[in-house]
C-alpha cells in the first residue's frame, strides 16, 4: 500500500529527527466541532513545542497520508459521514477513492508503514463489557502486537473492561508499562483498578523500553500508560453516574458494535453536563507532550547510537 508521507516528516526521519503520529478518528468522531479542529490544531502544535514533528494520520480521497495539512484537518473535521477506519479498512478505502479516520490500529499500521516511532492518542480500544458474548474486542489490541509504534494512551475508556484489556494484551505479546504508577489508568479517572507490572520513570527510560523491544520482539508495539493527576480526574461519582446512564442507554437503544464508543461518550458528555468533554481534551494534551518528550529523547539515543 502506497502511503503519501508529508515532505517535512520525510526530512526528519531522513535525520533520525522525533515524529509523533496522531489519529483522525478524534477528530471526525471524538469530538463535537469546533472542538475537534481546534483540539487537532493545538495537539500538533504541542508537539512542535516539544521539539518533534506532528503527523496526523488520515486518509483522504483513497490516498493513505502520513502529515495531514490544514485543509484536510478541516475536512476531517467538517465532513459529514467520514467513515472510522481501523487497520482491516484501509484497502477498502483505498481502493474505493474514499476519505477515511483512522483508529488507533489503522493510525499504528500507518505510522508504522512510515518508521514513525511514537503515537499519542487519548484512551487505547480494548475488550467491552459483556465481550464474552458479543465477542467486541477492539483491533487496536491486535494492531499492536504487529506495529512497533509505542502508544501513549490514557489505558482503556472508561466505558471498557479493564482487567480483560490487560489479559488480552498479555496473550498478545503486548507490554504495558505505567508512566510514574503502577495502576493501569481509567481514562477519565486516575486509575482503573488494575495493577502493572512495570513502570518508567522518566522519558529516558521509556525510550530505552522502546529501543530494547526492537531486540526482544521486533515488530512488536508497546503501550505507555499515562494517567491524568486526581486533581484533573472526573469526579468518581458523577462518572460512575453517567457510565450506568450509559450502559442502560445502550441496552435500551439496542446500540451495537463500532457505534458503541461514539454512543457512550455522546451520553457522557450529556450526563457531565461537558465536563467529560473537558477532561477528554486535557487528557489528549498531556499524552500529546509526554509523546513528543520520548520521541526527542529516543532521537537522541539513536543518534548517539549511530555515531559510537
């Protein structure tokens, strides 16, 4: 598959220079507009303050693009029926001349495909609840035990089954590691209630995880998870309230497959009176920066490599 990279992205993996890959789902179907343009312009933004160079993901007209500019941001923002494309959708859309957002895993195949190293986005897809009858697990699971693109994430929305996220990336393949904490995040709260295994302390080792991963298991993704501190959480009970709301909202509307995620945030937003909204942004801010900090530090560690 043929995939049109940005000239400056191009350049700065020529260099060994820091990229960071974001995903176009957030935009097309996160976030309420202008919010999501607006939020698609300043997690780019954050990047470069970083340091690195920003690379949204999308596809546009058929063509696979590596770097999205300001009109296709727009597009993605403003179009109405964009389709969410994870990576078993590409080729479709491809073939079909069609526009696209891409997920998480099509995002990762991407930005694998391009050698870019690091990606942030704000909560990973994972196992829903109730899977051991529907069988809904996300692909972004599976996409990551094929890219080797480390993921900054916020751990699983909320509205997922945790502990079977975690069992599932496990018999994947899949490492997992904590930013500073040792409890798998929750999204909108703190921590999910989940323990880890492993943590980093710093970008300096989360770079090192990344560069010794590449021995041990190359092709092979990783997941950093990055919670939000508890003064910026959701308040617990007012999002235990909206999760409930939601999950009965659900099984009343008959609401199934890939319109679950969009649905239930929708009713988040409703049952927060926004403050969902507002924690959801701030959660893309900080897995923006903390990506771009790795991403300059493994530049770095890279470069040193290669002159030893």
């Amino acid at each position: 598959m043929h995939v049109e990279t940005r000239a400056e992205i191009t350049e700065a993996l020529g260099r060994r220079g820091a990229v960071v890959a974001l995903e176009s789902t957030l935009i097309s179907h996160g976030l309420p507009h202008p919010d999501n343009l607006e939020l698609a312009r300043e997690a780019e933004e954050l990047v470069r303050q970083q340091g690195a160079f920003p690379a949204t993901v999308g596809v546009i007209a058929g063509v696979s693009k590596v770097g999205l500019d300001d009109a296709d941001l727009k597009l993605m923002a403003t179009a109405e029926g964009i389709p969410k494309l994870s990576a078993r959708d590409l080729a479709l859309a491809v073939a079909k001349g069609s526009h696209g957002a891409t997920t998480v895993a099509a995002t990762a195949h991407l930005a694998a495909m391009a050698g870019i190293k690091l990606f942030a986005t704000g909560g990973l897809g994972g196992v829903h609840r109730g899977a051991r009858d529907s069988w809904d697990v996300s692909a972004d699971l599976a996409a990551l035990a094929q890219a080797p693109v480390a993921v900054v994430c916020s751990g699983v929305k909320s509205i997922l089954d945790a502990p079977a996220t975690l069992e599932q990336l496990e018999t994947l393949g899949v490492p997992v590691v904590g930013y500073r904490t040792l409890r798998f995040p929750g999204f909108y709260l703190t921590e999910s209630g989940s323990p880890l295994d492993w943590s980093v302390e710093s970008e300096e080792e989360a770079a090192r995880v990344i560069l010794a991963l590449r021995e041990t298991a190359p092709g092979c993704g990783l997941v950093i998870s990055n919670p939000l501190p508890k003064s910026e959480q959701l308040d617990p009970a007012l999002h235990d309230r909206a999760l409930r709301a939601g999950l009965e909202g659900l099984e009343r509307d008959g609401v199934r497959g890939k319109e679950v995620t969009p649905y239930l945030l929708e009713r988040f937003r409703e049952e927060t009176g926004g403050k969902s909204l507002e924690v959801n942004k701030e959660i893309i801010r900080r897995n923006v920066r903390l990506a771009a900090r790795i991403a300059v530090t493994l530049a770095k560690l890279e470069r040193e490599a290669t002159r030893a």
